[in-house]
C-alpha cells in the first residue's frame, strides 16, 4: 500500500491495476504506437551495436550477386537511421494519443507508412544502388 500525499488517500495495488486497465490498454492507439515505436529503437540499437555486420541483417543484401561491392558500413547506418526515425514519429504518436485522443494514432501510422514505403523496393539491386562504392 501506498498514500497518496496530495490527497491524503491509501493507494492499493487494485487502484494501480485498475488505473493501468482504464488509461493505458484502453487507449489502444498508444499501446499500438508505443509497441512499434520500442521494436524500432531495439532494432536502431542493434543496427547501430553492429556497424559493418548489420548490412548482412538487411533484406536483399545476401541475394546480391556481388555483396564485396557495396558499402556495408552506410547500409547499417542508414538503416540504423530509419529506424530511428521510424522510432520518433511512433513515439511522438504514442505521447499524443495518450494525451490528446487515441484516434492520434491513425496519422501517425499513415505518417509512418509513407516513410516506411518509400524505402521499399521490390528490386534488390535498384534498392542498394545508391550503396555502391565508386
């Protein structure tokens, strides 16, 4: 148990829980952004830990007929800095539908798709051309 200072009231783990169930799952567009805003950021984190060894992580580097020709190094660095991105506008999402509505949520994940499928390319070598080294 603990006391509340301001209003002089004994806190139980049943209040805590229920103010958990009432504010955070129920807002579910904060939970959907904050789920994927953490997923990012672990995933810039590792691309970030594992420099040159990141590229290999990345889709469509190993079926490249001749990988040795590219910059392994700025692959994981530009995909440590989507990710970061990424990470920003679902945090930015997620801090936003928590206080203003949860209906928030749907432009930060429109916000975040046009980011997300700009980058895809259904071609691997026209997706790592701008990684060639010269």
């Amino acid at each position: 148990m603990k006391i509340n200072v301001k209003k002089q009231k004994i806190v139980s783990k049943k209040d805590v829980i229920q103010f958990i169930r009432k504010e955070l799952i129920m807002n579910i567009g904060f939970v959907a952004c904050i789920i994927l805003a953490v997923l990012f950021l672990v995933l810039g984190i590792i691309f970030a830990l594992l420099k040159e060894k990141g590229a290999y992580f990345v889709s469509g580097f190993r079926t490249l007929n001749h990988p040795e020709k590219y910059d392994k190094a700025y692959i994981s660095l530009d995909m440590r800095n989507q990710c970061f991105t990424y990470a920003l506008i679902l945090f930015l999402g997620a801090i936003l539908s928590y206080f203003i509505s949860a209906i928030i949520a749907i432009p930060a994940y429109v916000i975040w798709a046009i980011v997300f499928f700009k980058s895809v390319h259904l071609n691997a070598e026209k997706a790592f051309e701008k990684y060639l080294i010269k």
